[in-house]
C-alpha cells in the first residue's frame, strides 16, 4: 500500500526523522490524548490511550502480586504540616550531603526547601478559607509514611509491601510533552518498609529485576544507572534509574527506586518492637513509573506511519479484514468467526467491516499501530488460508489457525526488541576523546543525538567541569563496568566505572 506523499500530508504526519515535530503529532493522530484541553500538560486521555496505559499497569499489577506487595489508595488532598515536616526532612539531609557529615550532626532549617513551589494549592473550601492549606500530592511520602507510623507495631507487621497506580500533580514550568512532561502524571508508586538495611536492600534489586521484566514486555533496552549524588532524590541514601534512549539521542528516565535507610522512619517515628523488645527504626525504600513508559514506547518504536505497539500493551493486537465480502456472501461470517476464536484464545482482537475500501483500513490501522493485520476474502475462504501481516512490515498467508498468530505476536515483540536494541547501539558511542583537553575547533566531533559512554570516577567538581565542557548532563555509575581498566575522563586515574552523559528530557 502507498501511503507517501498527498495522503500522508492529509493526516499530518510528519518523518519521524524530525523527531520534535513527530513525536507531538503522533499522539494526537493516533488517538492517544487530546491535547486541546485549556491547561497547560494537562491532556485528556482518549480511550485508545487510556487502554494503552491500563496494560501498562496490568504489568506492574503483575509484577508487584508476583512479590507480594498489596494495592492502596491514598488520598489527594495533603495537609500543609506534613509537606513542612518532609521538607525540613529533605533540608536537612541535603544539608549534610553537601557537609559531608551524618545528618544527625545537624539541626532542622528554619527556611525548609522541598516541594513548596511545585505544587498546587488548595486554600478554600467552597467561600471558606482553610485553617490549614492542603495541596494536590506531587508524590505520596508524606501521606503514606504518616499512615504507616499508626500500623507498623512490631516485626511481626514487616516487611510491608505496598503500591498505588493514581494521578500525582506537580506545577511544571518547563515546555511540556504529552507523557513526557506533564502536569498532571498518571503515576506507579510502591513503598517498603523493612526491618534493616539488608531487608531494604533486598527490596532494591526486587525492584531492578522487575524495572526489566516489564521493559522487556514494553521492549525497550535501558540504561540503568545510580545516579550521582547531586542527581539524587535529597530524601534518599540513593537512587538508581532506568533511562531509554529516544531516537533523537536524549534519554528519558522511565523508572526510579530509592533506597531510604532508616531517614524517613526517623522523621515520621516509624519504628517497630524486635522480639527481644527493643525498639527500632524501619527501613524503607520506594519504587517508581509514570506515563513515561508509554512516551517511550511512542517515540522508540514508532515509524512515519505511525505508531507499533508492542503486544503485550496492544489495545487491540489483531484486526481481522473481511475483503471483496459483497463478492461472497460467506466472506464475512467466516471473518467473524475467525475474530471469535482468536478472543477466545485470548488475543484482543477487531473485526474491522466498515464499509470504506481496504486501503483507508490499511492506513487507519498502521497509524495506530495494531500489531497484525489478517484479511480474508472469498479466495483466502476456499483455499482455507489468510493473509497476515505484521505491522513491522513482512507479509505471509498462512492457515487459519491460533497458535500461529501467537507465534507472529511473539516475533512481532522480538523483532521490536532487536531494533531497539540496534537504535540504542548505533545511539550510545564511546566519547571521542580520552581527556577533556580539547579545544573549540574539536567540538563538532561531540554530536548532540549522542549518548557517550565514559570512564569516570572523579567528584562533584570533576562531574560539574565535565558537564559544562560538554553540555551534556551525567547518568551516573551503571551497574555493568567495564571489563578492564580505563583511565578516567577527568582524573586520568585508571578505574572500570563505567558512566553515560547526555541531553536528558
């Protein structure tokens, strides 16, 4: 099917080779929101979307009933009192981060920082003015660990395991993006409390094993870092994140887990009676997604027809064409069986027998990225056959018979995987230079839709010189090093930490 030129122009798809201009488009095109609503990253999800989005969640749902952590459902609204008591929280650790010293060297601030000019107020109740301020959650530590304090008694409560799938709301000031950046987030979290470090430490490679259960699902290749420590959460130990890498080159960070140690418990009195009766603090870490996941999976698989979902978050996987059915008046129950037994199966599958040719079909279903396509007429009938193609281009006729459109779902994922998997190869390159000691003439060599790996393991003045040299931003340490040592970028120390720098969303 040709679907260049004046036809495409018509539905306003631009090459995804202009990737800024693309990636905007397709959302809207393919149904996914609608961006027209009259505040600013705040879309309106359309159903296709907010399907999409729900398989997303089955995934965590799944993985999170596969470790035994329980769903809740917090409240929205926040007294103000609890976001002084986390920012005073958050002052003081980041104070003694940048000391150098044990936070508990230090006295609270009086001036706290934190969330305070990210959020939204709310300062009345119908014509009454509150007593208390409560603003809409950006996340949830405040309202959980409060609760947390009054069910925790002793170590017979640990570990507890808990997650909620609901909207947070941050007063975003950047240039916005549909699931990209947003105001108004549809949000994973997950929250553990432990016993001890070793329980939370646990928890931490839990969350890394299931971060990769679901991007394999999603087929999408990360970069897994522990971020630096000027790039961590200031209420956290430490962080670690998951970041993909767009086709423009910029990474976008989809998951996050953070490791609390005992510096939560402390400041909402969450502790816990061990059998011997002593009282001690829990530990904690957290765990989080967002609608990023799908900005991801938009931007990474798509083409310049339009959108390829992987199966696994396929609102609909295949859509069955009844073809020529006024030529053979069996055509179309035959199609419609066909679409019965692969539900049946367990597929999510469209009988499509609106009547417009097959090439407006054909179109309207490569935009939105249905994964198989099978059409059948009264020729595939007597031959006891269909067509079958994947919307990642092959074409085949096979039998009519579930297991192999299983079997094409299946290769679909997997040719999804490998393609990324090259984009992300040809995308990520060892940095031009062994040192930073070049000058202004050498600087074309740094291309912009680069990710550069790096020996690093230098300190935050080293990091700060780099990023400003390069105008990229860094990582952090990735889980994997490298094989033999390398000298630093910075130090010129030999050293096997293996680090990335890009231009991050």
């Amino acid at each position: 099917m040709n679907v260049s030129g004046p036809s495409r122009a018509k539905r306003g798809i631009p090459p995804k080779s202009e990737f800024n201009k693309w990636y905007p488009a397709i959302v809207e095109i393919a149904d996914l929101v609608d961006k027209r609503y009259p505040i600013k990253g705040m879309d309106v999800w359309k159903p296709y979307g907010l399907t999409a989005m729900g398989l997303i969640d089955s995934l965590a749902r799944r993985e999170m009933s596969r470790t035994g952590h329980h769903e809740y459902r917090f409240p929205l609204l926040v007294p103000e009192d609890l976001l002084d008591k986390e920012n005073k929280l958050v002052s003081i650790l980041k104070a003694a981060r940048e000391s150098g010293v044990d936070p508990s060297e230090l006295r609270f601030d009086e001036e706290a920082s934190g969330f305070k000019k990210e959020v939204y107020w709310v300062t009345h109740g119908g014509e009454n003015k509150l007593e208390m301020p409560m603003f809409l959650r950006p996340t949830s530590e405040t309202p959980m660990y409060t609760m947390f304090s009054l069910w925790v008694r002793s170590h017979a409560d640990l570990p507890l395991k808990t997650f909620q799938i609901v909207n947070t709301f941050r007063y975003e000031t950047k240039q916005t993006r549909s699931f990209i950046r947003v105001r108004e987030i549809h949000f994973f979290e997950a929250h553990t409390v432990h016993a001890d470090q070793t329980g939370a430490d646990e928890q931490i490679e839990e969350d890394a094993e299931m971060v990769q259960r679901i991007m394999h699902d999603l087929c999408l290749p990360s970069l897994v870092s522990k971020r630096p420590v000027w790039d961590t959460f200031p209420g956290a130990w430490y962080t670690k994140a998951a970041d993909v890498v767009m086709p423009n080159g910029r990474t976008l960070q989809v998951a996050t887990y953070h490791h609390y140690k005992d510096q939560w418990a402390n400041a909402f009195d969450l502790s816990y009676e061990d059998p011997e009766g002593n009282t001690k603090p829990c530990h904690q870490t957290t765990f989080g997604m967002s609608e990023r996941l799908l900005g991801a999976v938009v931007g990474m698989h798509g083409d310049d027809k339009g959108l390829i979902l992987p199966p696994a978050i396929a609102p609909i996987q295949v859509v069955v064409m009844p073809i020529a059915a006024h030529a053979d008046s069996n055509v179309e129950p035959a199609a419609r069986a066909l679409a019965e037994r692969l539900s049946a199966s367990g597929i999510r599958v469209e009988l499509d027998t609106r009547d417009v040719r097959p090439g407006v079909k054909h179109y309207d279903w490569e935009i939105k990225g249905v994964p198989i396509r099978i059409e059948l007429g009264p020729r595939d009938l007597s031959a006891g056959k269909f067509i079958l193609t994947l919307r990642t281009g092959s074409k085949s006729e096979i039998s009519i018979d579930e297991a192999e459109v299983l079997e094409s779902l299946e290769g679909l994922a997997e040719d999804l995987r490998q393609r990324a998997k090259s984009l992300v190869s040809d995308k990520v390159q060892p940095f031009p230079f062994d040192n930073l000691d070049y000058d202004a003439s050498q600087e074309s060599s740094i291309e912009s839709g680069i990710v550069y790996q790096i020996a690093f393991e230098g300190n935050d003045s080293d990091a700060e010189f780099l990023e400003k040299k390069t105008g990229l931003t860094l990582l952090g340490e990735c889980d994997d090093e490298f094989p033999e040592e390398r000298n630093c970028l910075i130090t010129g120390k030999a050293t096997k930490k293996k680090q990335h720098i890009a231009r991050m969303y």
